[in-house]
C-alpha cells in the first residue's frame, strides 16, 4: 500500500482550513495530519509530524508570526521542507518574497480543486510549482526586468509588513497594536520606508500599492 502524503495546513481561518481538508482528503493519497491556526503553532506541529508538505497561508494573525516568518522557521528547522503557499495575495511582489524565504509552490485561494491537488504532488515530491498567470508574470517580470523595477524589492520584511497595513487603511497605533511594537518604532519603520521610496504622503505609498497589485 502506498503511504499517503503527509500534509500540514496553516490557516487561520477554520472554515477554510476544514473546507481544504475535505477536499484534499477525497484524494486516498492524501492525508491531512494536522491544523494550525498560526505561524508559530504551524512551526511547532511541523516539527512534531514533520509532514511531506505544508499548506500555508501568508496572511496570519499580525500579533503573531507571519506567514514569510514562518516558512523562514521551518526552512532553517528543514532546508528540504515542501512549502506550498495558497494565498489571497497573487503579484508578482508576494510570489518572489514567499520563494526567497523558502516556499517551493504558490497558487491563489481562488484556484481550482484540481490545480491544488496537482500542486500538492508536485511540491511534495519537491519539485516547485506556480499558478500558470503567476508563472506566466514572474517569466514577463524576469525578461524584462529593467522595466518592471519593482521599488518594493528594497523594503525590508518588516517595512513591507508596515506599508501593507499602511495602504490597507491602518493608523500608526492600529500597525502597532497588530504586529507588537510601539508607535513610535512604526514611525521610525514607516519614515524608513518612504525615504527608500521617494514618497511624500500616504496618498502615493496607495498609488504605488495599486501599481504593483499589492492591494
């Protein structure tokens, strides 16, 4: 009998995470061996079970371990681990910064039933794998890289984090409340952040988010 493969899912949201475990698990191959409704517990359970993939989303709780930390956790833990990310954010800017931290797969959560479990097997197995548009992009970016500069490459993780809640509509004392820092250190990230990108005002740090399908 062949050994089903062994999955880990990292979802914060439990409908979503009960609705792909059914739809994974009408697969016989496949095997859903543990839940996590954050980036730190996710971490925790892969060690535990050391599945043959992990099925994790990007946006986790903000007063926890993101998503990006959370593939860096289980990389530096398993340098061979299979991480496929499914995440409402599909650009280019989130599918390269997932792949940099360690992630082997990325599809959106607005793919089919049948390209996640055709995912699955290719990521599990170790072989990487992107949604067709967003291959399709990453190709169009890296042939002409030159014009499709992208400023947000030269944000940190942290100041990226910032000025996605940033455009996404939070003051400085609702950033700091959701990711655990003071104000005062968001002001300072958040002054960083707009030095490196030659903007004045929240107005054109939108713009630019808009521009490149951050938001």
């Amino acid at each position: 009998m062949i050994k089903p493969i062994s999955i880990l899912l990292v979802d914060d949201h439990p409908v979503v995470r009960a609705g792909y475990r059914r739809l994974l698990e009408t697969t016989p191959e496949m095997q859903v061996v543990a839940e996590a409704a954050d980036g730190e517990t996710g971490y925790q359970l892969y060690q535990a079970y050391q599945p043959d993939i992990v099925i994790l989303d990007l946006n986790m709780p903000a007063a926890g371990v993101c998503g990006f930390e959370t593939i860096r956790r289980i990389i530096s833990h398993n340098p061979n681990a299979n991480i496929l990310v499914f995440s409402m954010s599909n650009n280019v800017t989130t599918v390269q910064r997932a792949l940099k931290a360690g992630a082997i797969g990325f599809i959106s959560k607005q793919s089919g039933i049948g390209e996640m479990i055709h995912a699955v097997h290719q990521v599990s197995s170790g072989k990487t794998y992107i949604e067709s548009e967003l291959a399709t992009a990453l190709a169009l970016y890296a042939t002409h890289k030159e014009s499709f500069e992208n400023p947000l490459d030269t944000l940190t993780k942290r100041e990226f984090q910032i000025f996605k809640l940033i455009v996404e509509g939070n003051s400085n004392t609702q950033i700091a409340e959701k990711i655990s820092i003071s104000p005062k250190t968001v002001s300072v990230h958040q002054l960083n952040l707009m030095r490196k990108l030659k903007m004045q005002n929240t107005t054109q740090l939108i713009r630019l988010a808009i521009t490149h399908n951050v938001i």
